[in-house]
C-alpha cells in the first residue's frame, strides 16, 4: 500500500496526465483559439479573487491590477515564488518565477500544444483587462531557468 506521500504524488501525476491530454484534444480541435476555452477559468478564479482576497479592479490602473494580480498568486496562492510588473507604452509585462505549474505547462507542450494557453496567471489578468474596458493582446514566454515566463499584455486601442 502507498504511503500518504506517494498517494499525493500519484494523485498530482493522475491530475497532470488528465488536464495535459484535456488540453490537448482543446488544441486539436480549435488550435490557437483554444485560448478563449479558458476564459471561464479566468473569470471564475477572478471572481474569488476578489471576493476572497480583496483583488479590486473597478476603476484602477491596469498595471496595478496586474501587480496585485500576481501579488495573490504569489502571497496568498503559493502558486509563484516571486514576479515583477514593467510598463511600457501600451504593454505590461509579468515576470513570475518558479511556477508550481511549471511541470504541468511542460507535461502540456510535450504533446503538441505549442502555447501554453492553459495558465490561470495569464487568463485571470486577462479576465481583470476584459471587465475594465481594456482588452489587450497576451503572448506568454517561458524562461526554463527560473521555472517562470512573461506574460505581455499589449493594450488595444478603441
């Protein structure tokens, strides 16, 4: 029989393999506009975020949205060990490092995914952008020594 240890990891390796081959047949089926598959997670995770952990976004700056964005995903969450914001013009860009979901984004690409358009960093900040009137393109580079990636929003013009 395994141990409490072992069961966790087995159920972490389960939980990988399922969302890995989900976002797979996503990809397949609708390729890069797979990214709009995962706005519901964005949106969800938005709304706890703001009614668990105090996120506003209503009438704020972008950047700082984003900032506390990850702020959450790094204080509250444990998701991220650190990241830093940068502006410039009509980008922002989020650095995060050492990602706990570092190994599932690369378990996803290993299949033929070729963006990782499953990260809930990426689709809640897209979430926040959407609800304040700013919609922005995202692209998202991964960064293997730090186990992170920027993520940059190019703001869209209206």
């Amino acid at each position: 029989m395994s141990t409490e240890e072992q069961k966790k990891k087995n159920m972490m390796r389960l939980m990988t393999l399922m969302i890995a081959g989900m976002a797979k047949a996503l990809y397949d089926l609708f390729g890069e506009t797979a990214f709009a598959t995962m706005s519901e997670v964005g949106k969800s995770t938005l709304e706890i975020m703001e009614k668990e952990m105090g996120l506003e976004i209503e009438g704020e700056d972008p950047k700082n949205v984003i900032t506390e964005i990850g702020r959450i995903f790094a204080d509250e969450m444990g998701f991220i060990e650190s990241f830093s914001t940068e502006q410039e013009g009509n980008k922002i860009a989020l650095t995060v490092s050492h990602c706990q979901g570092w190994d599932l984004t690369q378990a996803i690409l290993k299949t033929g995914v070729e963006v990782p358009f499953t990260c809930p960093i990426m689709n809640v900040c897209q979430a926040a952008l959407i609800r304040m009137g700013k919609p922005a393109q995202k692209a998202i580079s991964p960064i293997p020594e730090t186990h992170g990636s920027t993520i940059t929003f190019t703001m869209i013009e209206q």
